[in-house]
C-alpha cells in the first residue's frame, strides 16, 4: 500500500511542478531514487511518505499539495476493487476498508461512529509518522474521500472534514476543493458525514459473492437432535455471515453464539469438532466455488482474507492436494 501511494505522489509531484526536478529531490531526501519506483521489492520504510510530503511542499513552496493530492488519488489495488465487490453501501465499505488500511498500516486506525444526525470517520495516524505528520494527515484523509467517491461511484459532499493541527493558510482554497467546509485546528482528524451518504449503494457490488448463499442453500440443515451438527451449522452461520472479506476469530464467534472463550472451547471439543478445521472447510468449499465462477486468484485471497494470493495458493494445495489454477483448469474440463 505504501508503494502505490508512493509511486501516486512523485507522479501527482511531477504534474504539479511541472517536471521532475522537485520529485527527485524529495525521494532523495527518503533515500530513493526514481528507478526503485520499478522495483519489484520496493518496500518504504514507516514515515518515508510524510517526509516526502513534507519536502515536496518545502520544493513547489505551496502547502496544498497534499491535499491535492489526495483529491486526485486513483488507487488501483485489487484489494479495492474487491472490497467494492463485497460491499452492498457504502458504510460497509468504509468499515472493509478500515480494516484493510490498518492491517496494510500497523498504526493507522480508521474509525466509523454514528451520533443522531451525523457519522464521524476518523483517522489515527501511526505514532512513528514524526516528519510531515500534518501534510501526511492531509493527504490520508483526501485520499480517503477520493477512494469513497469511486467506490460509490458518486461525488457526494462531507458535511465537513477536520483536522487537529492548525493551518489556517491553506483552509479556504482546500475548501473549495473539497467542495465543503475544511477546520483545521479541531480536536480531531475527521470526516463528518451525513448518514445518507453512508447509505449509498455501491454499484460495483456483486450479490453472487455472498457466501452464506452460495454453501448453504445446497446444505441440508442438520438434524435437530444431533447436537455436534447443530453447533457446527451455527458456528458456520456465523463465519459465513463475515464472508467474502472477513475471517471471524474464535473468540467473536463464542460471543456471538452466547458463550464464553472457555465454554466455546470445551463444547467444541466435547462434539469432536475444531474451530480451525471446520474454518479450513469453509474456506476450500469457498474457494473451489470462486474458481469455478471465474474469479481471479488475486480476489479469491482478498474474499477469503489471505494476506496475499501466496498465502492462499499454499492452504489450497494443503486442502486439495493441487494448485488453484490447476484446480480450475480441471473443473473447466470436467465442465465442458
């Protein structure tokens, strides 16, 4: 994530100052050169993107670029894409993506509170951001209303965006950007948003991804005197209603089914039944249906919350015995 949003700034820089000159000097300054852009292993340290941010406002002596910026953001990452897919509005949207910043950003947090007539989304920037943490708060949050935009496929208008350092300066010209009232010097980094925002249908949403559709409307439902299945079809219901997108630990599924930590475990244990196993199941039975249907390798690891499509493609081969794409190569044949 770091690298796309990199690469987007020294792009976004060499329009803005129209050459690279300013670009060159800020990646210098973070110990890079523009060839590492193409690199494959490319990896920016934590704080290397405030730093830029910061000089490249120092270079083009103009403190709006980063929030320009991040109006202009286009971020192209599958993981995107695919959360565009899972999500029906676009407040679960907004929470798939909060997840994906902060487990992509140790550090950041993104938060979505709802209070009568408004919703605050709120950023917690990591603590180890020290150079240009304001420019870098700017351009988080920007960035983060462009990718809502795209996501809804609609430009709507914050109620107002907030932030906690003072910047009165700039705050007039980036409100007209935004195209709503920007407060710097609040108490916090916030986007204020009207609940029927939150509300909007996202329009790259695909109904057909819906796991609990997909396995248990073939499953028969187990019988109500066997105690094991019952448990195992609640458990299930319980991770299926999380997925595409989202693995529910064990300790969350207990508490949505009414037990303690403890309890959960002994009555798994006491049915012959394992958290970790029947979550594998799931997850193979997913994962077979997705490449059936076409769906790439990149998607399938995002639905299934791999933390990369190598991740997934070593638990298939421990499932089947094979890899996904042999996996679909032969369910083509099978099929034709």
């Amino acid at each position: 994530m770091r690298t796309e949003r990199l690469k987007a700034l020294v792009t976004a820089l060499d329009d803005f100052a129209d050459g690279p000159a300013a670009a060159d000097a800020a990646l210098a300054g973070i110990g890079l050169g523009r060839n590492a852009l193409t690199g494959a292993t490319l990896r920016p340290k934590p704080g290397s993107e405030a730093a830029f941010l910061q000089d490249a406002c120092k270079a083009v002596q103009d403190d709006r670029f980063a929030a320009l910026a991040g109006l202009a953001y286009r971020d192209g990452t599958v993981q995107t894409g695919c959360i565009c897919k899972y999500s029906r509005t676009l407040r679960n949207a907004i929470n798939h993506t909060a997840r994906f910043l902060s487990n992509l950003d140790p550090g950041l947090r993104v938060s979505l509170k709802q209070s009568g007539n408004s919703a605050a989304l709120a950023l917690t920037l990591p603590k180890d951001e020290t150079a240009g943490q304001d420019r870098f708060a700017e351009f988080l949050m920007f960035s983060t209303l462009s990718r809502l935009r795209r996501i809804a496929g609609a430009a709507f208008l914050p109620l107002e965006i907030r932030f906690s350092h003072a910047a009165p300066h700039i705050a007039e010209s980036i409100s007209r950007q935004a195209g709503c009232a920007v407060t710097f010097g609040a108490g916090r980094c916030e986007m204020i948003l009207a609940p029927s925002v939150l509300e909007l249908p996202v329009p790259g949403h695909d109904p057909n991804l819906r796991a609990h559709e997909l396995l248990q409307a073939g499953r028969p439902r187990p019988e109500a005197s066997s105690e094991s299945a019952d448990l195992r079809h609640r458990v299930e219901a319980v991770l299926l209603a999380n997925l595409p997108g989202r693995v529910v630990l064990a300790d969350e599924v207990a508490g949505n089914l009414g037990m303690s930590r403890r309890t959960f475990a002994r009555r798994m244990r006491e049915q012959g039944l394992s958290y970790r196993t029947l979550l594998d199941e799931l997850r193979c039975e997913l994962a077979c249906t997705y490449l059936g249907t076409g769906y790439s390798i990149n998607e399938i690891a995002v639905f299934l919350d791999y933390a990369d499509p190598a991740a997934f493609s070593t638990a298939f081969r421990r499932w089947t015995g094979t890899s996904p794409n042999r996996y679909r190569r032969q369910y083509r044949l099978a099929q034709a």
